[in-house]
C-alpha cells in the first residue's frame, strides 16, 4: 500500500473508500486477531456471569445494548483502539467521537432477528453522511448464523417511512422495519471472522436473520461521528472523543468508564439516557423500553 494511496492516519486505500461510498459499505476488515476477538468475547461473558443477577438499576441486557461504551470499559475500549480508529479515519477524517456502542448478541438456535432498516431513521441527526457505523464480529458471523445483510447502494436513498413492529423477536428497539419488501437476491450476505469489521453508511438498508447454528452470534456495534454531525431534535446529545478535535461542540463530551457499573458511570448513563430518549423514541405509538427516560 502506497503513502499515496491512503489518506494520512487512515489505513484505507483510496479505492477502499471509494467502494464504501459507492455501495454505502466495506467489508471484511481485519482489526485485530481470531486470539484477541477470543479475549474480547471470554470478558463479555465474564461480565454477563458476574452482572447477570446484580442489583443494577436496569437489567444488564438494557447496558449491553444501549450505549455500553459509557458503563462497560471493554466496549469503550474497543471503540477507542487505534487499529479500528484508523480504519473510521479513511471515511471520517481525523475528528472522529463515539456515539454508542451496542453489542448485538444472537443466542444459538433462536429466532431473534433484526428487521432491514436504516440507522438514521430514529436518531435526530437527519440524513448525515457524518457518521459510520463499525461492526466487530467477536463470533463467526454466517448466513447460518444470522450475519448482516446490506442492500447495495441504498444509501442513495433519503431515509424511507418505517413501521414500528415491536416483535418479540427482533432485536431493535422497537421492532423497526422500512415499508418495503427487500428482495433476497438484493441482499449482500456480511460473513466475518471474529476479529474482522465492516463500516456501513447510517442510510444503508441492513438487517440479519436468525442464528440456526449452535452457537452464539456476538458483534459489537460501534456508532462514530464526526463533529460536523449534529442532534436536531433532543436538546443534548453526548458523545466520546476519540481523536483529534472537536470544533463544532455540538455534542456534550463524555469520558470512558473507569471500572465496570461505577456509580460516577451509571449516574452519567441515566443522564444520557434521558437526554436523548426524546430523539430515539420520538415518534413512537409505544413506549420504547430501551430508550425510556426513567
């Protein structure tokens, strides 16, 4: 790879970049090791066995999936890992922030589901092309498994009207799916290693099906900004800088938890919660459980 094929602090080449805005994604990527993604998955689920039954103020499912990287110091230190902030560098440029950091966790043989949706539909920050979403896979991710699917250069599209299901069995908040019927042979199957990652557009239609295999299907998602995005329609929002600056200030700065379900940590993730519980239940016939402001 050629100093002239890269953009300086990015490890992606010129027509790696250019195929992520071409198809609205990139993928495989590898970041970091089939032993270290084995690390990663070994403290995860020490953490379930340890927090499972603690007297937390909302259930450990509610943190492992809604910004994990404010309570969970494993997801906050996998966002910030220079390796992945390298690869987000060659689509961001050089001020990049964490938004949140969710892990997605398909148990083995279950029917759990993510409907084909776009990202930006429910965040208040309009049709932003200031934001990537990175996928680690800490498991093999198969079709057998439930690995993503993404629609080929449908992040040219505005975002579309969505349905708000609230099935038992898909993983989104509120059961969330466009109005259209995606065709299967549109769907491009995201298979990775543990280890590997792929970048997706926030307008990109995606979504995974069930895990048939008998084993556990663990990813973590990683929400990145640049500071020129910004929250149209709570009136704060939060976010974690990973490198370089922030000169817009359009986002209040977090810090990185110390230790696990500090009560600093936990204070500062029922703020955020509740502050921007207006952008991402907004809308909403329902209450939605993950996002409600306690």
């Amino acid at each position: 790879m050629s100093q002239a094929d890269t953009m300086p602090g990015s490890v992606l080449t010129t027509d790696q970049r250019d195929r992520y805005w071409v198809d609205g994604f990139l993928t495989p990527l590898s970041v970091f090791s089939q032993d270290e993604a084995a690390g990663f998955r070994s403290e995860l689920e020490q953490i379930e066995r340890d927090w499972l039954a603690a007297d937390l103020p909302l259930p450990l499912n509610t943190y492992k999936r809604v910004n994990a990287h404010l309570v969970i110091p494993l997801a906050a230190r996998i966002s910030l890992d220079p390796r992945v902030l390298d690869v987000v560098q060659g689509i961001l440029g050089p001020d990049i922030m964490v938004w949140s950091a969710e892990f997605f966790i398909k148990e083995a043989r279950t029917t759990h589901t993510v409907g084909m949706h776009q990202d930006l539909t429910y965040w208040g920050m309009g049709e932003t092309p200031d934001q990537v979403t990175a996928w680690i896979a800490l498991s093999p991710a198969t079709v057998e498994s439930g690995c993503m699917d993404f629609v080929q250069a449908s992040h040219k599209n505005p975002i579309l009207p969505h349905t708000d299901t609230y099935s038992e069995t898909n993983l989104l908040s509120r059961g969330q799916e466009i109005a259209v019927e995606v065709a299967e042979q549109d769907k491009t199957h995201i298979e990775l290693a543990p280890g590997q990652m792929s970048l997706h557009h926030g307008l990109t239609i995606h979504g995974s099906g069930p895990n048939r295999s008998d084993a556990r299907r663990i990813g973590l998602a990683i929400r990145y900004l640049n500071p020129n995005a910004k929250q149209l329609v709570a009136d704060r929002d939060y976010a974690l800088l990973a490198r370089g600056q922030d000169g817009q200030s359009n986002f209040v700065h977090v810090e990185p938890p110390r230790a696990l379900f500090s009560e600093q940590a936990l204070a500062l993730y029922e703020q955020v919660r509740r502050d921007q519980s207006k952008a991402l239940a907004d809308g909403a016939q329902d209450s939605v459980p993950l996002y409600a402001a306690t």
